[in-house]
C-alpha cells in the first residue's frame, strides 16, 4: 500500500502537506491538458513525470523559467514519457538523501548528500537520468554521494525527523529512501520518497 502511495507523487505530496511536512507547492497536468499556473506557483518550475521513477525524463532542460518552456515541458513528459506531469516549485540547494529502514519500529540512517564538483554554474544541480545513470558524465561532472558535511548544529536530526515522519506518513514498509532539498536559508523540503 505504502509503495502505490508513494509511486503517486501528486497524491504523496497531498498526504504529506496535510501533515504539515515541506514539500514544494505544485501542480498536476493530465496527459492532453495544458499547464494553467495558479498564483502560489513561480518560475523557475521543474517538470516531472507523475509516476515514473529514476530520474525518467529529467534532465536539464526540466527545470524552466518561462511559460513556453513549460508548456513545451510538461508536452514533452506526455508525448515522450507518456504519463501525467507534476510541475513542482523548483528548489536550488542542496541535494540530500535519507534511508529509513523498519516497520513498526523504524531506524533512520545518516543524511547523505550528493555533490557536482564539477558541475558548470549555469546548470542545476539535479539528480538528471544522466547524473543517476551514466559513469561517464557522473566523473565529468565530479558526482559524489557521500556522508552530508557542514550541516548546521541540529540540522542532521531535524532531517532525520522529517524523513522518518514522511516514511511514515506514507505507510513505508522495509525500506525507503526519503529526497530532500536544503535552500540557501535552511529550510528543508521533502522532494519525494522512494519505496
């Protein structure tokens, strides 16, 4: 139940905004509809497929700025990844990853990160299905994941916190590993959670 919960990101993303977990705000485009943005939302915007995972149909060009490129986005997921879009606020930060193991009683890991040392400044630092897939550009661009350094005092554990209640929220069972984004002033929001 937990793995179909988080497999719908529009429907995770409710379920955890209702808890007052911090997600970005977002918006879904059904296959054959056109992206109509309510005020809440402003660019720059990154384009998700609704149900695909690993990084299916991201790329750099999924994060956009104006409103033809959205609507050329969200086209593209439909035409090409053929599913729903999720056109979601889009965070600079950093890239964190936590793993949450357990059933009733759960065990958080670490908070891990991954790092684009060599990553040109007018390109996002996003998990793309060329950062996830291919060895070949992840050692042009310098892509590590290791162990989060620098965190702030406390920081770790409130991560933490909140990977083991979003975990939770959507009833994941064995394993799952919770996406998140730290922005320039600290605040932390979950991108995803991944059964």
């Amino acid at each position: 139940r937990g793995m179909l919960l988080a497999r719908d990101k529009a429907l995770s993303k409710q379920l955890l905004q209702y808890h007052r977990l911090p997600v970005p705000d977002f918006l879904m485009v059904t296959r054959g509809r056109k992206p109509r943005l309510p005020k809440r939302l402003s660019f720059p915007l990154i384009v998700k497929s609704l149900t695909q995972e690993a990084s299916i149909g991201i790329s750099q060009a999924s994060v956009v700025d104006d409103e033809s490129r959205l609507r050329e986005r969200v086209q593209f997921i439909h035409d090409s990844v053929m599913t729903d879009a999720i056109v979601e606020q889009y965070i600079e930060g950093r890239e964190l990853y936590c793993g949450v193991l357990g059933n009733q009683r759960v065990q958080v890991m670490r908070v891990w990160e991954m790092t684009f040392e060599k990553m040109p400044d007018d390109q996002h630092r996003i998990a793309t299905e060329g950062v996830k897939w291919s060895a070949k550009y992840q050692k042009k661009m310098g892509i590590d994941t290791a162990e989060a350094k620098d965190l702030p005092p406390g920081l770790a554990e409130r991560i933490q916190h909140i990977s083991k209640r979003t975990y939770k929220v959507l009833q994941l069972s064995g394993y799952g590993r919770i996406d998140l984004r730290l922005d320039a002033t600290g605040g932390v929001h979950v991108l995803e959670a991944n059964p």
